[in-house]
C-alpha cells in the first residue's frame, strides 16, 4: 500500500514561486488501478515523478508498505518493487532486448517466456529478442519494450506516465489488457484517454495542483465534462 501524506512541491524562482502541488493526501491499495487524470499543468506527471523519487517533494511524506520513503533515491525504490514507465521510454544502448528483460527480471528467461512478455505488448519474439536497443527502434516499438520491461519486473507498485502515447497504430485494447493482467500490483496510470479510465478501480481528479475529487468513472465523468476540465486529451506540460 502507498499511502501520501500533506504532500507539497513548489518551483522557487527569482520572482516568483509556482505550487505545482498543493496539500496532496491520497491511498493507493494493493491490487487496484487508479488513474490520475486532470487538465494539462494540473501537475500529473510531477506526482507521479515524486512517487517514483525523480523529483523531491517540498514537503509532506510518502510510505510505501509502512516504510517512508520520502528521502529515498530512485534506485533503493526500485529494490523495493516500484517500476516506473515513463512518457517518452528511456533507452539502454549497448544491451539487446532479451538481455534487459532478464536484468528487469533478475533472472535468465526462457525463450517462451520472453515470448509471452513481447507477445504481450504487439511484438513478435523472433523479431525483436536479439535486437539491440538502438536508435534503429521506433519510439513507439521503443514504448512496448518498456511496458514489458514492466511486465518482466512484476513489481508490487507500477507507474505509468501516459503508457498510450506513442503507440497510436497499437490496440488500445492490448494495452487495457497489460493492465488488468497486473492483478497482484498496484498500478498508477497518468492518463487523459476514456478506455484507460474505464478500466480504473479509482479516478483521481487533479486540478490547479490540487485532488478536485477522488471516485469512480460516473463520480468523476461531470467534472471531466465541465466548461474547465473539456480539454483532456494530449501530453501535460509539467
């Protein structure tokens, strides 16, 4: 269970200081799909990035399984079973594909199972298993490979920032399907699309920094609709 307590990240500038989050409280239960949603700038993607320690919050604390973890680095989570796919996927050049799902693993997979985790994400196995991972991928083939990273990690918590862009050509439904397969993590999904907020346990709603509301997809759907909150569709500039 993740459990976020008070907590604050403000931007100190010369002339200005900017609260991208403001007093955040939220609980994230094992087993369960929550997406964080929000208009552009409501500072999704900033919290994601606290919870996995790519950013320090100002203030307030974060426990993951009783433990706070607020000071902790990025990789002292990661031993902690928290993975995090980010937006535009990070590349490892140098390893090939079967070699990085073993290090997400921590272990030597067979050749089926390497095969489940890329039929998984649209790929073909004999295609991709000894591909190096270099700048000869497309983002979008560079997209899947990070999500069966993931699926090859089996993590207790997962975060995914925006998981649908870049694979627009790729079945939204194979993509719902990762996610519902996870059912003994925790997952956290940054999203703005409908069908990934239809398969969500829980919807938090950001606004201006803030948790408007928390609920499911009817309690969340008039505020979604609103004159202030129509526009939620693209990447957050955060």
């Amino acid at each position: 269970m993740l459990e976020i307590k008070d907590l604050s990240y403000n931007i100190v500038e010369p002339d200005n200081e900017n609260n991208i989050l403001k007093n955040i409280n939220v609980t994230f239960e094992d087993g369960k799909i929550y997406v964080i949603t929000g208009p552009n700038g409501s500072g999704k993607s900033t919290l994601s990035k606290i919870i996995m320690g790519i950013l320090q919050p100002t203030s307030g604390h974060i426990f993951f399984d009783g433990q706070e973890i607020t000071d902790m680095p990025i990789n002292e989570r990661a031993k902690l079973e928290i993975s995090y796919a980010f937006q535009q996927p990070v590349t490892f050049k140098g390893l090939k594909v079967r070699e990085l799902l073993d290090v997400a693993s921590g272990k030597k997979n067979t050749v089926d199972k390497l095969c489940d985790y890329l039929s998984m994400v649209g790929l073909c196995a004999k295609e991709y298993i000894n591909r190096p991972l270099d700048d000869k991928l497309s983002g979008g083939e560079l997209k899947r490979i990070e999500l069966a990273m993931v699926l090859a990690r089996n993590s207790k918590l997962n975060i995914f920032d925006e998981p649908e862009a870049g694979i627009d050509l790729w079945s939204f439904e194979q993509l719902t399907k990762i996610f519902t397969s996870l059912k003994n993590s925790c997952n956290i999904i940054v999203s703005h699309q409908k069908k990934i907020l239809e398969i969500a346990d829980t919807i938090i709603l950001l606004r201006d920094g803030q948790i408007e509301k928390i609920g499911s997809l009817n309690e969340i759907s008039p505020l979604l609709n609103s004159r202030t909150c129509h526009k939620l569709q693209g990447e957050d500039n955060e």
